[in-house]
C-alpha cells in the first residue's frame, strides 16, 4: 500500500474529526466574519458605551512588542473566561472607554494599525467586543453548563519571540 495514500486518508479522517467536534460544540461563538475588522484607538473608543465585563491577557515576562487581548461581554450574558494559565486579570465590569485609556497610558507608541477591533457573535447575537494586539486569534465558545464563555488565544503574536525568528 502506498504510504502517501494512507496519509491522506488518515488527513482526511483528521480532517472530518476536526469538523464533527466543531459543529457539535455547543453555543459557539466566534469574531464575526461578516464585520470587518477595525484598526487603531479610534476604532476601540467607538464602542458603544455601557458596561461590560471584562477580562484583559497580558502575557508575563518581556516581549518586543505590547502584545495584550481584551474581551468584552455585555453584562447580563455569561461571563468571559479567557483560558490562559498566566497573566488574566477580570476587570468586572467597566466602561470601553476605561479600559481603551488604560491601554493606551499603558502603550503610548503603540501604532494604529497594531490594534484591533473586532465584534463577538454567539448564534448571530452580538454578545460583546475583542481589542487585541495583531496576530492574535481569539475562539470563542459558550459553556452551557457552567454558564460561561471560554475564550482560546492563538497565533503567532502570542509568543515571545527568539532572537530574529518568528514564534515558538
């Protein structure tokens, strides 16, 4: 038996794995593809005012760049829980407005098309904002059962980068 052949099934079946867990996943939420993306301080001071709850991840240890994401859920809807072993800190609930003058005190050099804005969808609702620093891909999924959202960090921006490489 040719051995690309089995490895491509064994992709395939992968493949199907991947997207049966995914469509199972019950109450997931996502950033809105339908939305664009919104770049600089102006797009994160445009949110709509009110409180929200909020949940900001800064990695520990130096980093070359600012690298921090903030989720925003409206309240009365589940509470964000960004999973990260390190460096979340729960705002509880705060006005956009707050937390975008605390970033940028925080990260004055910060060049505008480094942040991003980006709306959270559950089942076509709006249910809250993303601010992050770019490459960073933020998932998003409601957990029924313990009345939260869980929110995953990925990308490249979210590790500490080795001399003049890319990520770890």
């Amino acid at each position: 038996m040719n051995i690309a052949a089995v490895l491509s099934r064994r992709e395939a079946l992968a493949c199907v794995a991947r997207a049966a867990v995914a469509a199972g996943v019950a109450g997931c939420a996502s950033i809105t593809g339908n939305s664009p993306r919104r770049y600089g301080w102006e797009a994160a001071a445009a949110l709509p005012p009110g409180p929200y709850r909020a949940q900001i991840w800064r990695p520990p240890g130096p980093y070359t760049q600012p690298v921090f994401v903030v989720v925003l859920v409206r309240p009365g809807l589940a509470p964000p829980r960004i999973l990260e072993s390190d460096g979340v800190v729960d705002r509880g609930e705060v006005q956009p407005a707050t937390i975008v003058a605390d970033l940028r005190a925080r990260y004055p050099a910060l060049l505008p098309g480094d942040v991003e804005v980006e709306p959270l969808a559950a089942g076509g609702d709006a249910i809250g904002y993303v601010i992050r620093t770019r490459n960073i891909d933020v998932y998003a999924y409601l957990a029924p059962s313990l009345g939260l959202y869980w929110v995953k960090l990925s990308g490249v921006g979210k590790y500490r980068r080795k001399g003049g490489g890319g990520g770890r």
